[in-house]
C-alpha cells in the first residue's frame, strides 16, 4: 500500500509565519512594558471640590504631609495647591527584606466658578485631609496662602 504525504519543498528555505515574526519583534518592548507597570507609581493628590453660595470648600488628600510642606497660590478662579512628599515604608525589622521610597512634588491646578477673595482664603490640615476655605470674590491678583 502506498502512502500519500503531502510535503512542501520550499518549506524549511522560507519559514515565514507573520504572527510569529510579529511576536519576535514585538518582545522586548513587552518586557519593558511590563516592567513600567510593576514600578511604584507616584501619589496623585485627590480632592474633592464644593460649593455653597459664599465659598467653595476643597478637601484634598495629603498623608503624611507636613504643612510647612504645603503650597497654595490663588489667582482669580485658578487654584494651584502643592506638596513635597517624603514616603518611606520598611518591612521586617533588622535585615531589610523589603524597602520603597518615594520623594517628590505634586501639584493640581484647577478653575472655579467664580474669583476667589485671596485675604479670606482659610487653609487647615488634620488627619492628612487639607480642608481649604476658598471665598468668593471678583480680586484677580495672585498671592500665596501659609497652612495654619
């Protein structure tokens, strides 16, 4: 009995297969991608803005941030408020097994609804929570704000 195999001689010249050769070229680039998302990102200072008839109240996210740490600048309806973060956290006591440190500035810059009385501008922080008084007001100069 004879057996039929189907073969093709050109195969083993041009061994070409584009997923494969899309993969190939595409795999350090998965490498360092993947690397990118298992480094630490930064903290991202979160707020939370509200408004009553006479103010508008910002509640913003700063564990442990010092207030001397602390900037705000106000001009017109723009808001900047800043902070320089020290975190450090250490696992196990004596040898290290497990260390991160992250130093470094954040910010966020955002508009109001109307301009801010700059001399009226209350700043507290407790418990990591910035709570800033922002009145309103028609005063467009920009000045800074001291944490009290």
């Amino acid at each position: 009995m004879t057996n039929v195999v189907r073969s093709d001689p050109f195969q083993a010249y041009v061994p070409f297969d584009p997923f494969r050769e899309m993969e190939l070229i595409s795999a350090p680039w998965n490498h360092f991608r993947r690397w990118m998302h298992e480094l630490p990102a930064e903290p991202m200072m979160k707020l939370d803005v509200a408004e009553d008839e006479k103010a508008f109240h910002v509640k913003v996210e700063l564990p442990g941030v010092k207030k001397e740490d602390i900037s705000i600048e106000v001009e017109g309806k723009r808001v900047s408020i800043a902070a320089e973060t020290r975190r450090e956290v250490e696992e196990a006591k004596g040898e290290t097994l497990h260390s991160e440190r992250y130093f470094g500035r954040q910010s966020r810059t955002f508009l109001l609804g109307s301009d801010i009385d700059r001399k009226s501008v209350e700043a507290k922080l407790a418990d990591g929570v910035l709570h800033v008084t922002l009145p309103k007001s028609g005063a467009l100069k920009a000045e800074k704000i001291a944490v009290g």
